[in-house]
C-alpha cells in the first residue's frame, strides 16, 4: 500500500508483488561477444588505488618578498603582499576591521589599508612559522599627513568663478510636452 496526501485531498492505492525463485530466469546470454565487451569496458574504469605521499615537511620560506605601496598621503589605500611556501594552513593574529583587511590564499597573503591615517605609518612584518623554522620580512610604511598637503587653489580666479556658479539659483528647466 501507499498513500500520496496533500493539503486538499488524499490517495491510497495498494498492489500485491508475488516474488518466485529463480528457476525461471534466463542467466545465458544472447550475445556472448556483447556481454565480453561489456565486461572490457567496465574493467578500463576501475582503477588502481590512487595514494599520495605526504609531503616532507620543510621550513618556512619567502617566495616573493612582501611587497607594496610604501609611501601614501592620508586617506589612501595600501596594499601588502607576499608569497610563503610550503603550503599550508594559516594561523595568523591581526587586528582586522574597516580599514585593514587580510587576505590568505595558497601561496599568498596579503594586507589591504584603507583611508590611511598618519597612525598607520610604522613597520609591518609577516612571519612565518612551523615546526622547523620561522622567517620573517618586514616593510615600513609611510602615511603623509594632510598638513603637508597644499590646499590652496593654484588658480584663485578659477575658484572664485566656480564658488559664484555654484552660489546661483537652479534656473527652471523647460519641459517637453509629449502628445
């Protein structure tokens, strides 16, 4: 018996399955040289054991040293990275939030500062380390300050027209009538 049921409505139905003993089936084949092709095709797609070794293990090293913009003014970004073999999974401590943001990958790591402020200036490292050895690289970063920034127009008169401009009343715009 089986039962389909719904929401709105249900069916029941039920059947009688009467199994025999295998007297009556024909376990010869028809075509012999069918089934020998048949049992080719299936033992070309079992294939032997596939094992890998396990690495042996090695220090830690710098394929690329860590790299980056190194001089800024404030407010802008600066991007870090570096390639370290062997690979492995990264266990990293960093203070990440809205204006850093690490990135790990295979080979890579990589460290994103965004709006930049004179605070950020100072030494980055990346170290790396395993149970054999460790290796670090380090890099300095410089913020410039927005103090050192000229702010004064280099055009005065450009300024002046373009503070007049911006000062004007919006003048009504003629519609387009569409008929």
């Amino acid at each position: 018996m089986y039962k389909a049921s719904n929401l709105v409505d249900e069916a029941v139905d039920t059947c009688i399955l009467k199994v025999g003993d295998g007297r009556g089936i024909l376990q010869n084949t028809h075509h012999p040289e069918g089934l020998q092709k048949i049992r080719e095709l299936e033992a070309e797609g079992q294939s032997a054991r596939l094992e890998i070794e396990e690495p042996i293990p090695t220090a830690p090293r710098f394929i690329t040293n860590l790299r980056g913009t190194t001089e800024i003014y404030e407010g802008q970004t600066s991007s870090f990275e570096a390639q370290v073999e062997p690979i492995h999974v990264f266990n990293s401590i960093i203070m990440v939030s809205l204006c850093f943001t690490k990135t790990e990958s295979i080979l890579l790591t990589a460290l994103d500062i965004t709006h930049a402020v004179p605070e950020d200036a100072g030494e980055y490292s990346v170290k790396a380390i395993n149970n054999l050895d460790q290796c670090v690289y380090s890099i300095s970063l410089r913020v410039i300050s927005r103090e050192n920034i000229i702010t004064e127009s280099q055009r005065p008169e450009d300024l002046d027209k373009i503070r007049q401009l911006q000062a004007r009343e919006p003048t009504d715009v003629p519609r387009l009538k569409i008929k």
